[in-house]
C-alpha cells in the first residue's frame, strides 16, 4: 500500500524548490541596492543645489571666512545673493560667496567642515559620507571664468562609478568672462543677465 | 523503482531553475526602472523649467525678459509672434538643456479664460512632459485683450 506516504523524491523536488525560494527571497533587495542607492543620492544632489542656490548661507558674512578659521566658526554655505530691501533673489549667484565656496572647498580642511554644514557627512549619526563635487559653466558647457581664472569647478574628483547630478540653471550678480552666449554670430546675454548652469554631482 | 516520485523532483528542480534564471536576468539588465527613479528626470525637468522662468523674468531687460515678450507681443492670423531677442534666447537656453519647450500665456479676458500660443514654441509634447509656469503682471491691448496678469506657461520634454 503506497498511500498516504511521502515520498523520498517528493521531499528531494519540495526542499530542491524551497531552498532555491528562500535563496532568491533573500538576494532579491541586494539586486535593488544600486538603484536605491541612486535614489538616494539623487535626494542629496538636489537638496544641496537648492540650498546653493536659494539660500544666502549663514551667517550673513559667511564668506568672508578664511582657511584658517572654517574649523573654529559655524557656517552654512549658501551662494544666493540677499537683497536688504527684497530678501533672498533666488537663483541670482554671488560671485564674491562663489570665490569663498571655492576657496574652501580647496583646502583640505575646510572641505570636510563644508561637507559637514551641507550635511553630506553622517558618519557621527551612523550614515555615510558622501562625496561631491560643484561647477559652474555657461551654456555652452565651458567652465565660467571670472578675471580669467576658474570660478567654480570644486569638491572631491569626480570618479567613474555612479555619480548623481543635479542642475540649475543661475545667473550671476558680476560680469563673467564668458556667460554671453553665440546667437548668429553675435555674442548675446540671455536677458541681459549674466545666465550659467550650476552643477552639483554626487556620490559616495 | 517509482516513476511518480521522479516527476515531482523534476517539477523541484524546473520550478529553481526558472526562478533562478528570471532573477539573474533582472539582475543582468542594465537598466532597473523603478518608479521614483524616473520622476527623478521629471523633478530634474521641471526644476529647470521653473529656473528658466525664473531667469528670463527680469524686469530690467526690455525685449528679451517675459514682461517685455507679453508687451511687445505682435499677432496676426491667430497666431502670436514673441520679440525674436526673446525667442533666441529662450532657444539658447532650451537648447543648452537639451529639451523642446511649448509657451503658452493665459489672461483672463472679462468673462473667459482666454490661451495664445507662440508661433516658434507650438510643438506638441510627448505623453511624459513637465510643466511650469510663472505669473506676470503684463498687459498688451492689441494682442491679449484685457490682460493684467499672464500666466506664461512653459512645458518641456526630451
């Protein structure tokens, strides 16, 4: 009488199955970690180029602080230009703030405490620390350069795994060397302002 | 020797292959989509847009600014022709993204809502287009009758 009874097979195929379910269960969220990960980074990127652009940083004389005293004061980096009669002029970059940004994103002290204030450092609170790197360019895609030197292309070095970006577009509050852009053949600013694209990548 | 309990070890053994082979599969794929990853080019889009507006309103520029493009609007046949300061340079700075752009502006005309396009940006979007837009305190008699405050309304795709 054969009924009723379980065969050696039978459990062999179920455990075969079950072993494979329980293995594909757990490596499935790992298959998605990459994506996440992006997800994530993409939060980072877009918040730090809206406090960039939209924000005037604090204090309100925050950039006039030097190498040598980033690690003593508290700051927030902000590059927005503040109007005493109107407020924060979104999207209108202080090119004196930019100098500033980009000093201390130099030094490689300061780039840590800059990282720290733009809370891309979590190490403290458990979380990662994540790397990034700001550039201004105009519309044509060349660097933005102020006095003919570089005014903003900082941070860490952009690697070649995943990096998330995020771009706005700005404008200037000083004439640049080469915001104007090329309109058949002449050299045009874009509302008679000086118009750039600010360039936030991000990764870890 | 039992024949019907080599079929269930055969049904086992198919039933982990196929799993094994869809998810290596998934795996293998290069691109993942997943929903919030593609509303992040739409947030990255529209984010663009708003800064567009928001850089081409500038009251101090006469043609090329959005007030002075409401202002000296010209139509005719209906249709609605933008200074052409104004349209290279919103063409400059579309290009620059890269993405294609419609204009829209709508005023309220006594009763009715009333929308003009412009003549250089009337293309139709695609399905996934974003769309933006910023008030503007323009009048223009002869083009938009009765208009105090446009709506110029900006949408994008790639």
């Amino acid at each position: 009488m054969e009924d009723g009874k379980l065969s050696l097979d039978l459990l062999m195929g179920l455990s075969i199955f079950l072993f494979t379910f329980i293995f594909v269960a757990n490596f499935l969220p790992g298959v998605f970690a990459d994506v996440r990960n992006e997800i994530n980074l993409a939060n980072q990127a877009y918040r730090i180029s809206t406090l960039l652009v939209e924000d005037p940083g604090y204090s309100s004389g925050w950039y006039n602080i030097t190498e040598d005293r980033c690690r003593t004061e508290e700051f927030r980096p902000g590059l927005a230009v503040y109007d005493l009669e109107t407020g924060v002029k979104y999207n209108n970059l202080s090119v004196e703030k930019i100098q500033t940004f980009a000093r201390l994103l130099n030094n490689t002290t300061c780039i840590e405490r800059v990282r720290f204030y733009l809370g891309l450092n979590l190490s403290t609170l458990g979380g990662q620390v994540f790397r990034f790197n700001v550039s201004l360019k105009n519309l044509a895609g060349d660097l933005v350069t102020y006095n003919r030197s570089v005014l903003l292309n900082h941070g860490d070095k952009i690697p070649v795994t995943q990096v998330v970006r995020f771009e706005r577009i700005v404008y200037l509050d000083k004439w640049a060397d080469n915001c104007n852009v090329t309109i058949e053949g002449q050299n045009v600013a874009i509302a008679d302002r000086c118009v750039a694209k600010l360039e936030v990548s991000v990764w870890i | 020797m039992d024949l019907k309990g080599q079929t269930f070890t055969l049904e086992g053994v198919a039933a982990s292959l196929l799993i094994l082979i869809a998810t290596y599969t998934i795996f293998q794929s290069t691109v993942v989509m997943s929903p919030s990853w593609s509303e992040f080019n739409n947030i990255q889009l529209k984010q663009l847009g708003y800064d567009i507006l928001r850089v081409i309103d500038n009251p101090e520029a006469v043609n090329s600014s959005l007030r002075g493009m409401i202002g000296n609007l010209s139509c005719g046949d209906g249709n609605y022709y933008a200074p052409a300061e104004f349209s290279q340079n919103l063409s400059a700075l579309l290009n620059a993204l890269p993405a294609y752009g419609r204009v829209e502006l709508i005023w309220f005309n006594g009763s009715s809502i009333e929308t003009a396009v412009l003549f250089n940006f009337s293309k139709n979007p695609t399905p996934n287009a974003v769309r933006v837009s910023r008030l503007v305190a323009a009048s223009n008699d002869n083009c938009l009758p009765n208009a105090k405050i446009v709506e110029v309304r900006l949408t994008l795709w790639r």
